[in-house]
C-alpha cells in the first residue's frame, strides 16, 4: 500500500508543483481530480476486497490472520478523460476545435491537449497576457494498482466474528500514510435447520475502511517571471491532502470442506475521495503597476488553504468467487471480484477455529 502512494504522488508531484494549480487553484483542483481518479478508485476497490475468505465464522476465541494482496484493474474506458465535459473558470484549450481528450494518470504515455489561461490587462483593452500554458499530462500507461493488506480475524459469541485492519501513520515521501478499517460477519446459515448437517455456510458482512495520506508539495513562483510578494515569503508547508473511505455490504456463502474452501459473495461496495491543499500558494496574476506585458506574482495572486473537493465513486454491484487450500493452520487464498474496478486478490494466513 505505501509503494502504491508513493508511486503515484511520484508520477504527479511534478504535474502538482508547476502545472495544475497555476491555472487557478480551482481549475486545477478539477483537473487534478479528473486526472488521478482512475487509481484512486482502483486503490480504493482494492483495499474494499479481501475481507473473507469463508463465511464459516470463528467460534468465540477463534481467530486468523491473514496478509492479501488486491490488484485493482482500471477499466479502458476510465483511461482518459473529455475536457469539453469540465466547467472551467479560467483554463482554456488552445485549439478549442481541436482533439478534447486526454489520458488520465492510467492513459497512454502520450501529452494530452494544450492548455493555458489568458487574462486581459485592466485599463489596456485588448492587451491580453498569457499567465500559463501546458498540456494536460500524459498517462503512466499502467492501469494495474496493487493494495496489500494485513488483517485479523477474531470470533465472537453468537455465531459472529469482527474483522480489523490498521496501518499506523507510516512516512511516505516526507509524507504520511495511515489506514484503519473494521468489519463484522454474522451467520446465517446457522439459523437454517436444513443446513446444519452439510457443509455450508451463509453470513452477512459488513466492512468498512479509512485510508488518510499527506504528501507535501511546492508550488513556487516562476524565476523567470517578474514577483513582488511582500507578505508571503515562504511557500515550504504546501501539502496535498487525500482521504479515501469506502464501505461494503455483502452475502457470502461458502462450502467447507476440510481441505478446500469455494466461497463466493454478492454486495454493494461504495467509495468516496476527498481532496484538498494547505498552505500559502502562488499564483501568476495581471498587475498593470508592475507589467503590462508579462504575468507576475503579488500578494493579491496568493491563495491560502484550498477547499475540499469531495468525489463519490461507487462500485455498485460487486460480485465475488474464490477457493481457499487449508494446510493444518495455514491458508492459501485467492478471489476475483466482478465490479466498475475488477479486483484481482490472492493472500496468507493463519486460523484457529
């Protein structure tokens, strides 16, 4: 899970620190979204998966432990976006009748369109300054995101167990990760008489999950470009903020046999993102006192704390089969997960009944 973060942050710090938020912090905001969503949602399919692998519950004091790894695949048509389809406030395409397109962070490797804001020059009709121009940026080209996950098990009495994950707040980048999820399976089966004497089980599941990072950032004035900022001189505490919760609600049903374990499930699964940026940001504004001809950065351009931009993505259906080899105490397992964001899972573990 760490080395998923920080491959990601990697692959859009520079996209971060020059380009999506010089546009405008809301317009970049938008466009940063768009752009990262695709992992996001897989990320968060991933880390939504590999909460049973049985729907046999412990008996109280029972309990296992198990270590999954859940690769979430982004779906072809979540890998570029349309930008025609965003209300932009200031960003505009510089060929506006040109390709619209672009690839998101799970894309093909190639620039998307041009971009750039233009803003005209107070008192000076016509002047126009161009404050910032890019294309919108390429993709990885790698649409495959891995989400491990340590898990514990515990039985509890009336035929039910509880399920917890926690990653304490781990450094990533200068950075941090931090994850804490809970879950709780109650048996059915046991309350069907005609399932008592064979080998099959049926329970409702009930998860839920946190994962909360921060990476810093730095967004600077350009060089090259004429400042005069007097307030704020230091632009060192910028960090991209990124919340993911997700929840999930399923049937599961499994046949347990004493080697070999086919279980399957049906459900609802639920994902929702929150984004924001702390911290002083320059932005390239117009200033007929300074320049007429050039953009430039003052205290009027500068931009204290972005507000949250919260997204909800939902899987929808999520439907499940997979099989489990048990050696005496030790597990081996593995599940596909049928939704928006298929989750591929295999995993270890340990279990005392």
């Amino acid at each position: 899970m760490v080395p998923l973060l920080v491959f990601t942050c990697q692959k859009t710090k520079a996209q971060v620190e020059t380009d999506f938020f010089k546009a405008g912090i809301n317009d970049g905001m938008m466009l940063m979204e768009a752009y990262i969503t695709p992992y996001v949602n897989a990320f968060g399919a991933g880390f939504n998966s590999a909460w049973y692998n049985t729907a046999r519950t412990h008996k109280p004091g029972g309990f296992d432990v198990t270590l999954s790894v859940s690769a979430g695949f982004v779906p072809n048509n979540a890998k570029e976006f349309d930008l025609a389809d965003y209300d932009f406030s200031r960003l505009e395409l510089v060929n506006p009748s040109g390709i619209t397109t672009t690839p998101t962070i799970a894309g093909s490797k190639e620039d998307g369109p041009m971009l750039h804001v233009v803003e005209e020059v107070p008192g000076y009709p016509g002047n126009e300054i161009e404050l910032v121009s890019f294309n919108s940026p390429r993709g990885t080209g790698f649409g495959i995101i891995p989400a491990p996950m340590l898990q514990a098990g515990i039985g509890l009495p009336l035929s039910s167990e509880i399920k917890i994950r926690y990653i304490p707040s781990t450094p990533i980048d200068e950075g941090f990760l931090k994850l804490m999820g809970g879950g709780i399976m109650k048996s059915i089966s046991e309350h069907i008489k005609a399932l008592n004497l064979l080998p099959i089980n049926i329970s409702a599941f009930a998860g839920y999950n946190k994962l909360s990072g921060t990476l810093p950032v730095s967004i600077q004035p350009d060089t090259d470009v004429n400042y005069d900022i007097y307030t704020f001189s230091d632009f060192n505490d910028q960090s991209f903020n990124i919340d993911v919760t997700s929840w999930n609600v399923s049937l599961v049903g499994s046949v347990d046999i004493p080697l070999v374990t086919g279980f399957a499930g049906i459900g609802y699964g639920k994902t929702v993102t929150t984004m924001d940026l702390d911290g002083y940001i320059p932005l390239p504004t117009v200033d007929p006192a300074i320049s007429t001809t050039e953009p430039v950065y003052t205290d009027d351009g500068v931009v204290e704390k972005v507000d949250e931009i919260k997204t909800e993505n939902y899987s929808g259906l999520r439907i499940n089969i997979g099989g489990k080899l048990k050696l005496g105490v030790f597990t081996i397992h593995a599940d596909y997960t049928y939704a928006n964001y298929n989750v591929l899972t295999a995993g270890i573990g340990v279990s005392f009944r």
